[in-house]
C-alpha cells in the first residue's frame, strides 16, 4: 500500500491524525491529510470548553467542521474528550460538588447525544492519573467531586451512546515500570472486572526525552490488551522524529492484535502543538515526507 491509512487496513487497522479546524482551507494541509489517514481526532474542536462554552449552551460548528470533513473524505472520527481537568469553560471551573457532578454528566450526554451513532471511540476520561510516583489519581475538581466520578463518567457515556467504544486515555502510561501505568492498569483490571463498561485504553504516546519510548511498550500494550479491552495509540509524537522509534511503536502495535490503531498528533512539523523545531511528526513543514514516514509504512 502506498498511504499510511490503507497499509493499516492491510492488517485491519486504522491510521489518524489530529485535525485542526482552522487549518482546513489549507490545501497542502488537506491534500496531505486527505490522502495518507483513515481516522481523525479533533485537535481541539470536541473539548468541554468548545462544546459547552456556557452551561447548558452546546455548540457544534467548529467539532462539525471537523466531523464533516472527516465523513466526507472517507474517515472515521475518534471523539476527544468528555471529562478532563484541562480545556474545561470557566463556568465548569469554578464549580465544584454535586454541581459539578452533574454538570460532567449532563455534558457527555449533550456531546454524546448530538454526535450519537457518529463516532468510533470517544475518549470519555482524559488524564484523570498523577505524574510521578503514587499511582493514584490527579487532584482535580472533577477528583473532588468523589471517586467514583470516573466511572460514573463511563456508565453515563454507555447509555448516551452505546455504539461508540469508550476509551481511557492518558499520557505516560506506556512505560509498564512506572506507577502511573500500574495505577491506570488497576483501575481498567477493577471496572473489568466489576461490569463497569470502558473498551478501550488510549496510549497518548508523547515521546521526548523525559518520557522516552521504552522498550517494554508492547509488555504495556498486551498487559492492557490481556484485560479485554482494546489498545489505541492516540497521540502520538516523537520529539527529534527519529525513524526507528517510530518502526518501533509500529512494530509493537502490530504484535497485538487488540492494539487496533494508531494516531499521530498533527500532519506535517508546522502543525505540531510542540512547534515546529520539535520535528515530531511525519511530515516536515514543506509536506514532504520524512524519514519516519518511510519507516511507519515499510512497518505497517
Ligand atoms: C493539545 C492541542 O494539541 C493544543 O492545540 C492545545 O492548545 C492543547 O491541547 N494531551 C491531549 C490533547 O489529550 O488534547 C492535547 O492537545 C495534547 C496533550
């Protein structure tokens, strides 16, 4: 195969980038994007504060430009995300207790109601886990409204939408030594096991220097795979773009067959959310292809 997306088919599975809303008139942008992806994730366009800029208030243009550009080329469309202490709309912020408890479920049922039947995975929690050595929650005010609002969240997106697979996602859970992953991996093994309903862990996969790819990546990937949930890689972006890393990631992905897709966070350099001089993505800031774009499709 020659584009990223139709070499995953090969083996069944998908290959996304972010979309940007207001890069679509971008027509280097859109022929590159167009071409070489099976599955987008709006960068920015499906967070609380896009969709839900005052209470109660939904609004759907800029995730709808997104979501149509998708459908319309052919793409499937991954939903990010519905609960997250990051991007939330100064009203959500600044509540706190059964307000905000409710106010988390009335906007996973808004999001999810007006995209239902629409959307392959949503990312229903993201970055609900600490950095470092706990391996226990993040403070947030979300945390502070009690522990179970993480499944509340997940029990709530199954009844809004119950085609869409439900995903936990974050970042730095794919070193299978750190307690953050033990952390994720204890909660996905306990909501298993007790019926709570999640179908999927998305690996973010931000790959620099402090949080390097790691050679037990695919022990992280089967481990989550062995619970019965299936594993995309979400996010991902390697700073410096180096070409075997990303033959790597590849090359783990494939060695799961629960590992079911792959997603790079932007199309060319110039459009990273790390900047341009982080060179973490396939394509340089010309569209040209790099090094690691060769690599990924020799891979796939
Ligand atoms: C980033 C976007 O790329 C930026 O444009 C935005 O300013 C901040 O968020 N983890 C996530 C993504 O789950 O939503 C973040 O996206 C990158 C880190």
């Amino acid at each position: 195969a020659s584009t990223l997306g139709a070499a995953a088919a090969q083996s069944g599975r998908y290959f996304g980038t972010a979309i940007a809303s207001g890069k679509l008139g971008d027509s280097a942008y859109t022929t590159i994007a167009g071409r070489e992806f099976d599955m987008v994730t709006a960068e920015n366009e499906m967070k609380i504060d896009a969709t839900e800029p005052n209470r109660g208030q939904f609004t759907f243009t800029a995730g709808d430009r997104v979501y149509n550009w998708a459908v319309q080329n052919g793409k499937r469309v991954r939903g990010h995300t519905l609960a997250w202490h990051n991007q939330q709309p100064g009203w959500m912020q600044s509540l706190s207790g059964s307000s905000l408890r409710q106010a988390m479920i009335n906007h996973i049922n808004g999001v999810m109601g007006h995209y239902k039947g629409k959307i392959y995975a949503w990312d229903v929690v993201n970055e609900a886990y600490a950095d470092g050595n706990s391996g226990g929650r993040r403070d947030s005010n979300l945390q502070r409204t009690g522990n179970d609002w993480i499944e509340v969240a997940f029990r709530t997106a199954r009844a809004a939408d119950p085609a869409a697979k439900l995903c936990y996602n974050d970042y730095n859970i794919d070193n299978w030594t750190w307690a953050k992953t033990q952390g994720v991996y204890n909660m996905v093994r306990d909501f298993r096991a007790r019926g709570v309903p999640i179908d999927c862990v998305g690996l973010q996969s931000h790959f620099n220097a402090n949080s390097p790819y790691n050679s037990n990546y695919r022990t992280t990937i089967q481990s989550f795979a062995a619970l019965g949930v299936d594993v995309q890689i979400t996010e991902l972006d390697i700073q410096g773009g180096s070409a075997t890393t990303y033959a790597n990631v590849v090359r783990d992905c494939l060695a799961v067959p629960r590992c079911t897709g792959i997603s790079v966070w932007g199309v060319r350099d110039s459009d990273s959310w790390l900047g341009a001089g982080a060179t973490p993505l396939l394509f340089d800031g010309n569209g040209n292809k790099k090094a690691a774009y060769t690599a990924v499709l020799d891979v796939l």
